[in-house]
C-alpha cells in the first residue's frame, strides 16, 4: 500500500475542520446530551487530536507496518508457489520412475516368458533326440533279438528234423523189422514239417 501524497496531507487538517462546522451545528440543536456538546472546547480539542492519532496511525500503518506484512505475504506467496513447482516436478520425477519401473518390469516379464519358452523347446528338441535315439537301440536290439530267434528257430527246426528222422526210422524199424531207406524218411519228415509250419 502506498503512502498518501503530499498534497493530501496538507489538505487534511483543511478536511478535518471542515467536517466540525456540520457536528458544532448538532451539538448547538442538541443541547441535551453533554457528551454532544460541541460548545465545550475540551470535546473540540478531543475531536481534533483523535483525527491527528488516527493521521499518524494511518500514516504508520502505510508506510512502515503494513509494506511489511505485504512483503511477508509476498514472500510467503513465492514459498508456498517454490513448494507447489517443486511437489509438481517431485510428481513428475515419480510418474517418470513409475513409467520406468513398468516398462522394465513388462521387459523383464518378456524375457523371462522368452527364456521359458526357449527351455521348453529345448527340453522338447532333446526329449525327441533322445527318443529317436532310444528307438533306434529299441529298433537294433529288436533286430538282435529277431535274428537270434531265427537262429534259435532254425537250428531247433534242424534239431527236429534229425530227431524226427532218427525217431521214424527206429519206429518203422520196430514195427517193419526193416529198415526204411534213409532220403524217404528225410522227405516224409521235410513234407510233414513243411505242412505244419504252411
């Protein structure tokens, strides 16, 4: 607030004496209430000092107080506008650090969904190697085992052969008295064998 100019304090005793003519009137028709009585000149003189208190007041107030009390809220207004700036770009550095965390956390959520599926084709490719592996040692010692049975199977069949021959040639010899010719006997046991195996 600025002080009053020059001119006015000069003008305000003028003022001031002025706007006594109007109350001395008053107090002249209001005879009544001594507090009213604008003849005595110890109420004049009152009125007078209490306008030069409150001039010195006023000129107190706006010039040293009240500047003071406007620069404390001045300053405050900065403070209070610094503290706002600085929760907004506190705000804005969060924000900022939440983005972040999120997509490093979507990365990273990424990654790892990669490297599993990564693991499990892996595991996959090498459960199918081992098994192809696996099947082939099946399909070879399957192989082994069916030629081992094929060998066992024709050297039993051999086997059988000659014991039928020898068992015919006995039984025929017993029940004959003559031995059989021993290419018949191979023929008729080839024959029935033949027939049993067909």
């Amino acid at each position: 607030m600025r002080p009053l100019p020059q001119r006015a304090w000069r003008a305000w005793p003028l003022a001031a004496g002025l706007s006594l003519f109007p109350l001395a009137a008053l107090g002249e028709e209001q005879k009544g209430m001594p507090q009213l009585d604008f003849g005595n000149p110890l109420l004049i003189s009152q009125i007078v000092w209490m306008g030069i208190i409150f001039a010195i007041l006023y000129y107190v107030l706006s010039t040293r107080l009240l500047p003071q009390v406007a620069s404390v809220l001045a300053t405050r207004a900065e403070r209070i506008a610094a503290d706002l700036d600085a929760a907004a770009a506190s705000k804005a550095q969060a924000d900022a650090a939440v983005a972040e965390l999120m997509a490093a956390t979507r990365q990273a959520r990424e990654g790892a969904q990669a490297a599993i599926a990564a693991a499990v084709a892996e595991a996959k490719a090498a459960a199918a190697a081992e098994a192809q592996a696996l099947g082939r040692a099946l399909d070879a010692e399957l192989a082994r085992a069916e030629r081992g049975i094929g060998e066992a199977r024709a050297a039993a069949m051999g086997a059988l052969r000659e014991v039928a021959s020898d068992t015919a040639t006995l039984v025929v010899s017993r029940l004959t008295g003559v031995a059989p010719p021993a290419e018949r006997v191979e023929h008729a046991v080839g024959a029935l064998l033949a027939a049993r195996q067909g």
